[in-house]
C-alpha cells in the first residue's frame, strides 16, 4: 500500500484559506480555493514536484466560494474531474454560494458584510458525483470521501487510510486562523448541530491530524474538547429558541 502524504497549499495568507495536496500513487488535489487563484495552486503543487496534468482529481469539500472558487480553471488546466457531493449541486452550478449566509457568531456577522463573500465565480458541473461514502482507490489515494453535513448540506470530508482527516470547514482554527491550534466555528454554518454530529463521527474513526481549511491543522484531542463545550452551548441556544439553521433544498435532499 502507498503511504498518503497530505500537503497543504495555501492560498489566502499563511494558512487562512488552505487547499490540500494528497500524494499517493496519483496526487489529488482537496478543495480549490478563492476565484482566480488556479495557477497559484498549480504553481504550490508544482513545488512539490506535481505534473499538473498527472492530477487525478479535484475533490472539492462544499458549497462556499473560498473552496470551490477555482474549481473549473483548475479542472481546464489539469484535465482532471471534479468530485463534489450531490447536496451541492447548487452552488456550484450558479457559481455562487446559497445566500444568506449563516453567521456562528460576530466574526460570521461582520465578514458577512464584506463583498468579497459574495462574488460569483465559473460555474462546473462535478463529473463525480459523491452521495455516500467513496473510495478514492481509482485515483491514485488510499482513502475515502466520507459525507459530512452540517457546514453545508452537501460537505465532505476525506480520510486518508493512515488517518489524516482533511476536514474542510468542520471545524477551523480561531478567527480565520490567526489563533493557530485552537478549534472553532468556521464563520457560518448552514446547520451547527448537524455539523457537530458530523464532526463526532469523524472523531470516532480515531484521526491522527485535522487538516482544515482555515488554520493550522488541529490536534484530535483538543478537538474533542471543544465539541463538548459546542455540545452544551448549542444546546442551550436551541432551548432558548435561538438557533438559526436554513431548511433543506427539496431539490437536492
């Protein structure tokens, strides 16, 4: 079996926005970033000693612009398929995240305001479609995709078979990042009790690292600490009648 090497490409700042490299028998690429920044990426992946065109696939982990901005220019220049989930569709054929956006708290609230947030950027129609879990054997990893819901309805996560979990936005470092190492709230989520549901099982598979994708990667274990403290604020917040979340697309459930 091929070891996984899983690199981080950033694309915003040091580790504020990250895509991902997977180096297997094949590199995969996780996540595309911000609109525009394709050639920044290849040119990270070229760093590592990557042909972009022996790219394998491009999973891209959900629904928001700063993760699948570039998808269809990085697809054009590598020649390889983008993997999505089907909950997604949405998005990314209009090119656009769902609107509103559901603020996890003031950080939430005041990027929600910056016009950055809501550009649009080239729609792509995923040539693989992810709905359940799915192996990524036929490109070139030794790992799998797994569904994680909740930060939007069509987020995934990919665990690598050595236990590296790149995450997505599950969970994210403090204020974008820029408290390396400790876990927090992304600044929305579509539905936070079913993304900390989502986050606990992937803490049950026993990962070694979270790579996720604003920040450093996080240590298990305090990850785990902070979901009890999630757990109980979330809980209070729906028994005041306070928790938002946004109802399902019928036409992608």
């Amino acid at each position: 079996m091929s070891r996984t090497k899983v690199v981080p490409i950033p694309v915003v700042g040091r580790h504020t926005v990250n895509a991902y490299l997977l180096l297997g028998r094949r590199p995969v690429i996780v996540d595309a970033g911000t609109p525009g920044s394709g050639r920044l990426i290849l040119d990270r992946v070229a760093e590592h000693g990557v042909d972009p065109a022996d790219v394998a696939l491009i999973v891209i982990t959900h629904g928001h612009i700063d993760h699948f901005g570039s998808a269809a220019e990085l697809s054009r220049l590598t020649g390889a398929p983008v993997a999505g989930h089907v909950a997604d569709l949405g998005p990314y054929r209009a090119g656009r995240a769902r609107a509103p956006h559901l603020p996890t708290g003031p950080m939430g609230r005041a990027m929600d305001r910056l016009p950055a947030l809501h550009v649009g950027t080239e729609p792509f129609e995923p040539e693989v479609l992810i709905s359940a879990e799915t192996s990524l054997a036929d490109f070139g990893v030794e790992g799998r995709v797994i569904p994680t819901p909740g930060h939007t309805a069509g987020s995934v996560s990919v665990l690598t078979d050595e236990g590296e979990l790149v995450a997505g936005d599950l969970v994210a470092n403090s204020f974008m990042g820029f408290i390396p190492g400790k876990p927090a709230n992304p600044p929305f989520h579509d539905d936070p009790v079913r993304n900390l549901a989502s986050l606990r099982a992937m803490l049950a598979l026993d990962p070694t690292t979270l790579h996720v994708g604003h920040g450093v990667p996080l240590r298990p274990e305090r990850v785990r600490r902070w979901v009890q403290r999630e757990h109980h604020r979330l809980a209070r917040l729906q028994a005041a009648g306070r928790l938002v979340t946004r109802a399902a697309d019928p036409e992608e459930a």
